[in-house]
C-alpha cells in the first residue's frame, strides 16, 4: 500500500511539474504584450496554487480515511483477540475443574479401597494371632 501511495505521489507531482513547465512555455511563446504575459503568467500561478491545494486537501482526506479504517480494523482485531483469550480461559477453567473433580472422585475411591483392604488385613491378622494362641494353648 505504502507503494502505491508513492508512485500516486510521484505522478502528482510530476502531472503539476509538467502542466506548470508546459503553461508556462505555451505562455511565453504567445504573442502578448509583457503586461498581459505577467498577468497570465498570474492567473495560471494561482490556478496551480489551487489545484494544488485541491489534491493536498484531498490526500489528506485520503489520509484520514485510512487512518480511521486502520484504528477500526486493530480495534475489531484487538476485539476479537480478547473474545478468543476469554473463551480459551473459560475452556482451560472447565478442564481445570474436571480434573479436580476426578482427582478428588479417584482419591476418594481409592481411599476407600485402602480402607476395605486394612480393614479385611485386619480381620486376617486377628485371625491369625487367634489361631496362634489357640493352637499355643493346645
């Protein structure tokens, strides 16, 4: 883009130059006297001032234009970064939670496993000391 904003300026410029050398000449090779010369030679200064400012006036719209295209396109990028984050943080959030829940559901069933398993070692080992001292005593 930046490009294209170069080469438009240059043929600006060089349309201006041209026209300008061109009036000029055609001016100079006329057949008036040098009153009327100069106050030609005015009139097609001040018309060139004009355009000038014309195409200034209207690259500076131009300008404004794309600035303002800019800034709204960055704001529905940033818009949108924004959406994608806060939906990847609600994501993660959910998978975090799960993970707790399984955890704690894993924990829970395991420490009740462990609790059977005790428990029935327990029974086993009384078992076994009772069974010793009976047959100790016998």
């Amino acid at each position: 883009m930046r490009e294209e904003n170069g080469i438009g300026k240059g043929l600006l410029i060089g349309f201006l130059t041209g026209a300008a050398v061109g009036s000029i000449i055609a001016l100079l090779f006329a057949p008036k006297s040098g009153k009327e010369l100069r106050q030609d030679i005015k009139n097609k200064s001040q018309d060139f001032i004009d355009d000038a400012e014309g195409y200034l006036a209207n690259a500076k719209d131009k300008a404004s234009q794309l600035i303002n295209e800019g800034k709204k396109k960055s704001e529905k990028l940033i818009t949108d970064a924004k959406e994608k984050v806060d939906s990847l943080l609600g994501e993660a959030e959910k998978i975090l939670s799960d993970a707790k829940v399984k955890a704690g559901n894993a924990v829970e069933s395991s420490k009740a496993k462990l609790d059977k398993e005790t428990d029935r070692l327990k029974t086993a080992i009384k078992a076994g000391m009772d069974t010793y001292k009976t047959e100790k005593q016998s």
